[in-house]
C-alpha cells in the first residue's frame, strides 16, 4: 500500500514544497454511492502502477518540487470537514504553495473555496463537473456535494464546464443567477470575462469523464468528456491563469473492481502535477 503519491516528498524531505498533496477521505455528503472517501488512499495505491515521466509533456514527476502531506484530519460531520479543509488549504496558501487535493466526495471543494478565499479575496473558481450541484441544500444540508457550485458562485465568479444534468430548480436558478456554463469543456464567453485577471481554483468532479472512461464514481453520467480532451482544458486554464489549487474529487474505487477508474484519477494527476510544476519554466 502507497502511503504518497508516485515520488512524491514527505514534509521532512521538502519542508516548503511548491506544490503540496492533500487527501481528504470523506464521503458523508453524498446523495447516492459512497466509495469516494476511499479514493484517497487508491490514488495513491494506483500512482505506482504508472510512471513517473509523462510522454505528452516530456517531464518527470521528479522534477516537480512537490508533498504529499498525507490526509487531512477530519470530523464526523459535514460542517467540520468542510473547515477542516478550509483550514489546512489555507495554511498552504498562506505559504505560497499550490494545492492540489485529492477527494473525497466534491464537498470538500467547499472548504477548498473557503480556505482559498481568506488568502485570495478576488478568487474565481472553474468546476468541471457533469452535474449543476447548484442546488441551496440537499438532505438538509447546505454541505452535500449537491450543493457544490452553488457554494463556491457565493464567494466569488464561478463557471461551470462539462455539464449534463441538473434538476430543473437547480438550472433555473443558475440561470437567474446568470451563472456561465457549458456541457463543453470550453468557457463560454461570460465566463472568459469572469475569469480574467483573477488567480483560479479548478474544482474537478471525476464524473466530468465519460463513464466509459472512469466507471468507479458516485453519480456516473453518460455523454463525458475523453481523457486527453479533460487534459487540454485543463492545460490551457494552467498556461493562461494564475492556477492557486485544484481539487480533484468523486473517484470512488470500489464501484470499479476493474481497478481501471483509480489508474485514471493517478494519471490525471500526475499530469496536473506536471502542469503546475512546469509553469515558470522555460
């Protein structure tokens, strides 16, 4: 069993990483499947089953100056993970260390935001997500990941990417609140305006993927996005904004005994990894 992620440091390896790997093994907010919280440690698990040097970006994840700092410590309970998240997002942030967060179900992005916010004021967020999750609360909870997007539109410009489902109150109220959006992977023109000049969380639901692609999550939604398709998107928002955090949530492995979805999460990864490291360089 992997206890980081593919060479990744420890803490006492790199004390001031740039770039910094958190998990979050929770599943408490979810309105179907659970398997998410577990997505964590099989990501990491799965990360050492592909290699360290990525063909298309011709790099090494040695390369990158980059931690994992293992799990975040978590409560029971919906609110306090969401600030437990906040917290230990913030702490990074307030070093200058880029975030990337491994889930967990897709609340967690709401500590994300949070934690992100109290460093960076003007912060925007781009969710990558088949579903709205736009909804004021689920279950009675204003925490579910059903309410994801709607969480993060609060507190700063929001633009949703890659969506093919919403109830019809959730759509009708991200239409009166003029909330751009695209079943695509491009930003629809609103949201460029949004989005400009502002440092960037991209919150990434895993069921943005094609089922065919990775089957193992809560909420799967035929009619995705390919994998090389999800990896220029994400390229361009890291070329062309100042990227502080990226969650990447909703891999629940146990709904894949295939084992395939895990692979898929690691190599996402390691790609964003990459990305993130090679900003700055030549």
């Amino acid at each position: 069993m992997a206890t980081r992620f593919l060479a990744a440091r420890t803490l006492e390896e790199l004390p001031s990483p740039a770039i910094v790997l958190l998990g979050v093994p929770w599943d408490g907010s979810v309105s179907w499947r659970h398997g998410a919280a577990q997505g964590p440690r099989a990501i990491r698990d799965a990360s050492e089953s592909i290699e360290e040097f990525s063909l298309r970006q011709r790099r090494s994840l040695r390369d990158v100056p980059f931690a994992d700092a293992g799990d975040v410590p978590l409560p029971e309970d919906a609110a306090g993970v969401v600030s437990a998240v906040a917290n230990a997002v913030e702490r990074w942030a307030r070093q200058g260390t880029t975030v990337v967060t491994l889930g967990g179900d897709h609340s967690i992005s709401i500590g994300t935001a949070r934690g992100l916010h109290r460093v960076y004021p003007d912060l925007a967020h781009v969710v990558f997500d088949a579903h709205f999750d736009f909804r004021p609360e689920y279950d009675g909870s204003p925490f579910s990941h059903a309410c994801g997007t709607r969480r993060m539109a609060e507190l700063g410009p929001t633009v949703l990417l890659g969506a093919r489902s919403a109830a019809e109150e959730e759509f009708a109220d991200a239409e009166r609140l003029s909330l751009p959006w695209s079943s695509g992977l491009t930003l629809p023109p609103s949201g460029v305006e949004r989005l400009l000049g502002r440092p960037l969380h991209i919150s990434l639901d895993c069921d943005v993927l094609d089922p065919s692609v990775l089957p193992g999550t809560g909420n799967p939604e035929p009619g995705g996005a390919a994998f090389l398709d999800l990896l220029k998107a994400l390229e361009a928002f890291v070329r062309e904004f100042q990227v502080v955090a990226v969650d990447v949530c909703e891999a629940a492995p146990p709904l894949d005994p295939s084992g395939m979805s895990a692979v898929t999460a690691a190599s996402l990864v390691r790609e964003i990894l990459l990305l993130l490291g090679a900003r700055g360089v030549g």
